[in-house]
C-alpha cells in the first residue's frame, strides 16, 4: 500500500540507526575506560564478581605491606640484639680476664668499672630500641598482632614480651649436681626414721643438690644417695619440680637438726634469717612442750625489702614498708605476723603468703609454717612442735643461682666465675630472641611473597572478568561507525520516498 501517513521505512531506519548508535557509544566507553563493565547493566554478575575480587586484592596487597612492617621492626628489634650480644660478650671477657689469679684486688675494680658501663649500655639499648613509637627490647610492646592476609584472623603474632634489661637477663637453674643445702645433725636409719636409744644412725647428714631441671637429689654424709622412701618420708615426695618448696618434715617433738639455706647472688642485698621459728625460745635442737602463750615471738625475718604486697624491691629503688616480720604464736598453735614497727600484718594484697607458704595471716595447729625462697636464706632449727612441716629450701633461693647481669660484680674470683656462668645465660636468652625473631621474619617475607602472587593471580582473574578486548571493541567501533553512517543515508532516502506520491497528483 502506497501511503504518506505512515512512512514504515523511516521508522525502522530509525530503529536500527538508534542500534548503531547504542554500539558505538558502548564501544566508544569501553575503549575510553578500557573496562568491559562499567555499570551493573554491562554485566550484572561479572560487575559483583569483580568487586569481590578487587577486595581481596586489596586487603593482600595491604596484607603484604604489614608484614613489610613487621620485618623491618623485626631487624630494629635484631639490631639492638646485636649491640647487647656485643655487651655481654665484652662482660664474659672482663670476667674471664678477672678470673685470672695474676690480677690484684685493685685489678678488678678497674676491670668491674667497664662492666659497670656494659651493663648501663645493655639498659640504654635495651631501653632505647624503638620502632614507630614502641619500645620492641624492654617487654612494654607485648605480643603485637599484624594483619598479614585479607581476611579476619589471618594475622601473625609477634612476641616481645621479653624484656632484655639487665635485671631480666643472667638468671637460670643451678647446674645439676651443684649443692643447694644441707641438713646436718641429724641421727636416722636408712628409711628416714629417727633412731633411738644407741642405735648408730645411718644418716646424719643430708646434702641436697641440684638436678639440673628445678628439682632436687638427695646423698647422705657418704655421698651416697638416699632411698626413695627416706626421700618420701623426709620430705614428701622423691622428686620436687622447678619453684616447689622442700618441706622437711617429722613427727611430733622429733629434732632432726638444722636446714641452712645459703642466699643465692640473685637475691641480691636480701639477707634473712628465721631461728627457732618453731619453738618457744628453743635453742640447739631442744623441744618445748606444749605451745607458746599468744604474743611470744617465735621468730624474725630480717634484711628484708618489700612493698606492701610483700613484693621484692630492689635495694636500690624506692618503694620497701616491710623490712622486717616478726612470727608470733596466737596461743592456738598457729600465727600472727608484725612488721618491723610492731603493725599487725594482714594477707591483704597477699603479704603473708608471699613471704610464708601459707594461706592465711593466721595457721591453725599442725598448719605448715614455710619461709618462701625468695626472700633470701632461711635458717630454721628443725625441732617440731606440732607442725607438720618445718622448713624449707625453694629452688629460687639456691646457693648456686647466677646472679643477674645487672648484678655482676667480677672484683672477686667468684664474682667472676658466677659472671661467666650468667653471661652464657643471657647470651642463651638473646639467641633464642634472635631465633624467634628470624623465624618470624622469615614467616613474614614467605607471606608478603606468597601473597603477591596470589594477588597477581586475582589480577588476572579479574581482568578476564572486567576488562575490555581492545581488539574486539575496535572491530565493534568500526562496525558500529558504518552501520552510523549507512544508517543516516537510508534514513534520508526513507523520509524522501512520501514525495514520490505527489507525482500521482499531477
């Protein structure tokens, strides 16, 4: 039909030229952008895709500049580490040189005052050692957690709780073998018992020694070693673990002698007695019968320096109330505790069982009465009276416990020799920090290298998603750019064909 009111050749050349328009404006953008999708209606699934992916590229990237991070506080930390190696190795050399008996007493002085400046330089780095406002040597950082991966929980954790100040470092068991105390006078048969009448005593002495993990072994006046069921019966148990207390223990109104403690260099000035705790002015190993009236002081311990928790201040620091306890009977076969101004002690703040190993300001009869070893030396008469248990020697209180690097005095023989044995100590301290921290740094360089590669791989992936094909979007342009232009010219040729029915008309 031939007519001028409807011209359906124009109106599909319009379609179609409305088409080619909308290809090239797409191909036009995404060569601009060089991205496939640019809105969620390009590719609704590949657009949410994509951006998963762009945040987990994100988050490992990040990932890989922490850990950077964390390595380079790892070499700050192992740089300190080296200048306190360093120190120390220079004090173990002062102290092999004191040790030499062709040095005089003046000798060492000199040679003490250069580990004196040592040690002073092991606290200034320790101190001093700093990375992005933290301290990384002195055990203020803490466990520092770095978020490593893209997601929750995929962190690291670094330990720097070790503080390597020289009040930190020296310390460690006493080597197995060495003596830590001894009770002499004693007079037992060969399972612990005392003897009686004129029976000769197979025990009269009881050496005890390290064994070199925190525990104890026990020889006889002959070197020979006790049975495990004197040991049991003596003193509860045949072995006794690191930091336990080793109670003697007899039955009621039996003396088997003294224990004497001898003060470990780690207790630095401390010096304690208790005499006679157990007994009412008893001396000698003599026994009282019956129990103290309340108020009589069964014993004082002295020299020492402690705050109000009964916790250790250093001698040179300020902060020490309590210097002195005094142990009074109740009347009831227990406690009471003064301090050296005559004021009652409570536990609060756990004063009293700080110092003794009991748990309460007040023992009932029969109740264990224990100095804590790490007060200082304990001299305590054995004599029962109605005590389960009488003394004790605690592995942190041993003669043979090296002292402290901050504590090192190499002006004596023995100074020196204890200073080796605690410089191989911290030495022993820094390397396990050292191979700690190279682990660590190791962990954090495989994670920064695994993580780039797996953030290229993603790269990938989501380029294949998101990404335009350069050669596919050019051949679409130049596709898109004919049909534009064959589709203006029919348009033109459409709109002109409802002319020709004038002719018609002529």
């Amino acid at each position: 039909m031939l007519g001028i009111n409807s011209n359906i050749n124009s109106l599909v050349a319009q379609q179609n030229l409305n088409g080619s328009q909308n290809a090239l404006s797409q191909a036009i953008t995404r060569l601009s952008s060089g991205k496939r999708i640019n809105s969620a209606a390009d590719d609704a699934a590949g657009l949410a895709i994509s951006t998963r992916m762009q945040t987990q590229i994100n988050g490992l990237n990040q990932g890989v500049s922490n850990a950077n991070d964390g390595v380079s506080m790892i070499q700050t930390a192992t740089s300190g580490l080296s200048q306190i190696t360093s120190s120390l190795q220079r004090i173990r050399q002062l102290a092999v040189q004191a040790s030499s008996g062709s040095l005089s007493t003046s000798d060492q002085q000199a040679l003490q005052q250069e580990v004196t400046q040592q040690i002073a330089e092991v606290n200034r780095i320790a101190s001093q050692t700093n990375y992005n406002g933290k301290n990384v040597l002195d055990g203020s950082a803490g466990n520092i957690s770095f978020q490593v991966g893209a997601n929750v929980g995929q962190t690291i954790n670094l330990n720097l709780t070790q503080s390597l100040s020289a009040a930190s470092l020296g310390t460690g068991l006493p080597t197995k073998g060495s003596t830590l105390g001894q009770l002499t006078g004693l007079s037992l048969d060969s399972s612990g018992a005392a003897t009686t009448g004129s029976a000769t005593p197979a025990v009269t002495t009881i050496n005890i020694l390290a064994d070199g993990k925190g525990g104890f072994q026990f020889t006889d006046q002959n070197n020979q070693a006790l049975s495990s069921t004197a040991v049991t019966n003596l003193f509860g148990s045949t072995t006794a673990g690191s930091g336990t207390a080793l109670a003697l223990t007899a039955a009621a109104g039996g003396a088997l002698g003294t224990i004497t403690s001898v003060p470990a260099a780690a207790s630095a000035a401390t010096t304690s007695s208790v005499n006679a705790i157990n007994t009412a002015n008893a001396g000698n190993g003599s026994t009282v019968a019956g129990r103290a009236t309340a108020g009589t002081v069964l014993g004082t311990v002295t020299g020492l320096s402690l705050d109000s928790n009964g916790g250790y201040i250093a001698p040179n620091e300020s902060g020490a109330t309590i210097t002195s306890i005094s142990v009074l009977s109740d009347g009831a076969g227990g406690f009471t505790f003064k301090d050296q101004n005559g004021n009652a002690l409570s536990n609060t703040g756990n004063v009293i069982t700080n110092v003794f190993s009991i748990n309460a300001a007040t023992t009932t009869a029969g109740a264990s009465l224990t100095l804590n070893g790490t007060i200082g030396t304990a001299t305590t008469n054995a004599t029962t009276q109605g005590l389960a248990s009488q003394s004790s020697i605690n592995s942190a209180n041993l003669a043979n416990v090296p002292p402290r690097v901050a504590d090192i005095d190499i002006s004596t023989t023995a100074g020196a020799n204890q200073a080796m044995e605690s410089i191989d100590n911290a030495l022993a301290t820094v390397n396990n920090i050292q191979a700690s921290l190279g682990a660590a740094q190791n962990r954090f360089t495989a994670i920064s290298t695994t993580q780039q590669a797996q953030a290229t791989n993603l790269s990938q992936a989501q380029s294949q998603i998101q990404d335009a094909n350069f050669a596919q979007e050019t051949a679409n342009l130049s596709k898109a750019q004919v049909l534009q232009q064959a589709g203006i010219s029919v348009l033109a040729q459409a709109n002109s064909l409802p002319q020709q029915v004038l002719k018609l008309l002529q």
